[in-house]
C-alpha cells in the first residue's frame, strides 16, 4: 500500500482526532481514575478507551494499515518493510496533566510509509489547538503555518525541556524554559514558531510520544536532531524498543549549535 491520502482521507482523520477529543473531554469532566502500569507510571480509562477507538476507526477505512502504539505495546507490529502502512498512536499524549485536570494534553496520531514520516495529527481540545499537514502545507487550525528560522532569541522567546532533563544539565537560556506535560504539543509549538516564540523542544521518550510531531514539523519547515547532532532514524528507534536513544532536539532557528549550546554536562569532567 501506498501511502498517499486524499483530502477526504485527511479530513477523516480530522474528524476522528474531534471524538477522541471530546472522549477525553468528557471522561475528564466526570473524573479520571488513575492506576499504576507495571513501570509506575500513570494510565486512565481515557489512555485505553481513544487507542482502542482510533485503531478501530483508521482500520476500518485503510484495512491494511499497521499500528504502534502507547498501551498493549505486546501487540506493536515490528515487521515493518519500506512499504508498510504505520499508524503511530498516542491516545493521550500528557496524561499527567490530565489526570490533574489541567488543559495542556493533546492526542497525537503519525502516519509512516515504512520508516518515513508522512501525516502528523496532533489536536490538544483543552488549548484550542489542532495541529496537522497534508502533502502541501503544515496548518494550525486549518490555517497554514512555516517556521521561522531566523527567530531572535530574548527574554520572550520559549524553549521547552522534559522535566528530567535539569538532572543532567545546566540550562542557560535567555528567555522562559516551560514544560507544558506533552512531547506532541511541545513539537508542535516549535513547528508554529512564528505565533508561539519557540525555539526548540528538547525531550526523549518512545516513538508514540513524537509520531504525530515529526510530519508536522518537517512540512512546517522545522528540524529534528539528536543532542549528539546525529539524525533521527525512525528504524533504528524501533528496534531500540521505540525509545529514543538519546534526547532529541525539534527546533526552529537554522542553528543547531545555538541550541545544543543552551544545555551544559553536570557532569565534572575527568581528570
């Protein structure tokens, strides 16, 4: 299967992110019940419920579409050739937060021809956001958006780090360092760079987390790249068990320097 879809095909997608959206919504409102998997982190009845719907939904219209996904990782397809058809799915991307009660989680869904990133769609219903691309353009909201690659940087400028990353290094930045609970969302952001003034997102995590990002920040204009300066290779993350190897730079500026620069080594060095 070729993966090539029509603006009919783009605008089903579309309609399912809205009721995944609106099923996270509203089982929010009514209240979220927390349990623990077995690595301690957090799922809801939210995290199960939108997978099991958009799998359900994206198979019934591409029957031989594939998928990885963030919960029953046991049942990942792994057997991924040049042409396979890849739904990459996180059902509810920041689910911390959410359980929380706050309106920063997104659901985010990548397409892949293989290992080649094809469709992002990231809808976070809380921000009013919904970010996407065909094989045209990156939009925000259904308006077209290109990133900014000779943004300033000053005191309003963001960049956004993964909560943990301030274990392993110092961060110097001149303007604000958020972290907002989801990879998909931050990515986004720095895809939008024009309208939200940020630099670069720097993070880690599984393949699910940053699906849905990578389509939208390429076609936008953006660009992804290992702390090491190494280039992100989809194949070599999914036999790495979906994790990232190592954190992950999405940035806006040309100059990757300037942002690998902004992060210094705890580290002592070795005499």
């Amino acid at each position: 299967m070729t993966l090539n879809f029509s603006q009919n095909d783009i605008e089903y997608i579309k309609g399912l992110m809205n009721e995944a959206g609106a099923l996270c919504a509203t089982i929010q409102k009514q209240g979220v019940h927390v349990r623990r998997k077995d690595d301690s982190t957090i799922i809801t009845q939210a995290d199960t419920e939108v997978q099991e719907m958009l799998m359900s939904e994206i198979a019934r219209r591409f029957p031989e579409m594939k998928f990885i996904h963030e919960e029953r990782q046991e049942t990942n397809f792994t057997d991924i050739r040049e042409d396979t058809p890849l739904a990459v799915i996180d059902p509810l991307d920041g689910t911390a937060v959410y359980s929380m009660g706050l309106p920063t989680w997104s659901i985010s869904v990548g397409f892949f021809s293989g290992f080649i990133p094809k469709y992002g769609f990231v809808y976070s219903p809380s921000s009013g956001l919904f970010y996407y691309n065909d094989d045209f353009a990156a939009y925000r909201n259904d308006i077209p958006i290109i990133t900014e690659r000779r943004m300033e940087i000053d005191s309003e400028s963001n960049l956004f780090v993964t909560a943990e990353i301030f274990r392993a290094f110092h961060v110097t930045f001149p303007g604000k360092v958020r972290n907002l609970g989801s990879t998909a969302l931050h990515g986004c952001l720095v895809a939008d760079n024009a309208k939200t003034r940020t630099i670069a997102y720097i993070g880690s995590s599984y393949l699910w987390d940053w699906g849905g990002v990578i389509p939208i920040l390429m076609r936008a204009g953006g660009s992804l790249r290992y702390l090491s300066g190494h280039t992100v290779d989809i194949q070599k993350i999914v036999e790495n068990g979906f994790a990232l190897p190592e954190y992950c730079i999405a940035h806006s500026i040309g100059d990757f320097e300037t942002v690998r620069g902004f992060l210094s080594s705890r580290k002592r060095a070795r005499r």
